[in-house]
C-alpha cells in the first residue's frame, strides 16, 4: 500500500456529489484512481501560470471533461489535491480563478 493520501477541494467535491449521471461519476473515480497509482504520470504538467498544477483528460460520450490537481509531498508521504474537476468548456479560466481565491494549495 502507498503512501499517498487524497484531498478534496471543495469546488470538486461539490461537483462530484452533484454529478447525476453515475457513468460519468465513476469515470472520473477511476480516472482518480488511476492519478493516486502515479501522480506524477497520469497527468500532464502544466506550465506557465498554472505550473505546477496537473490537468487529467477524460472522455465521455464524445465531451472533454477535465481533472485538475496537485502533488504536494508531506512527512507522510505523497498528497495528491483534487482541485478542480468538471467539463473542459471554460475549465482553464474557471481553474486559474479558483486558485486566486482559494487557498487549497497554501497549506
């Protein structure tokens, strides 16, 4: 078992509990699943003003969905923060004003 823990911003856990639609719900859980095996793969780093942020692409029913997070390591071990997860229209703009008003990444 690893050491890796998984937060939850509260954007994203509010989008994942009000997500009807279950397929897609249970894409995005294994597609989080997948980052927790190795975070530093299963996304693409970005770069620029959101570097240091991962984005994670999912696809469902021929839509662009997107997972945002972070790594950030800890005493005991690896931290993995889901920052932002939703459809991929507007994703970039709605990620870039959710980090300039959040604190999720201070800590």
């Amino acid at each position: 078992m690893s050491n890796k823990k998984i937060e939850y911003s509260p954007a994203s856990s509010t989008y994942l509990k009000k997500l009807k639609e279950k397929p897609l719900k249970k894409l995005f859980l294994s597609a989080i699943e997948e980052i927790l095996v190795d975070p530093y793969k299963a996304g693409e780093l970005k770069t620029g003003d959101l570097s240091g942020i991962y984005g994670y692409d999912v696809r469902y029913k021929g839509a662009n969905y997107e997972i945002a997070y972070a790594i950030r390591e800890n005493e005991d071990g690896e931290l993995v923060i889901i920052i932002l997860v939703g459809s991929r229209e507007n994703f970039y703009p709605l990620l870039k004003k959710y980090l300039k008003s959040s604190d999720i990444l201070k800590r």
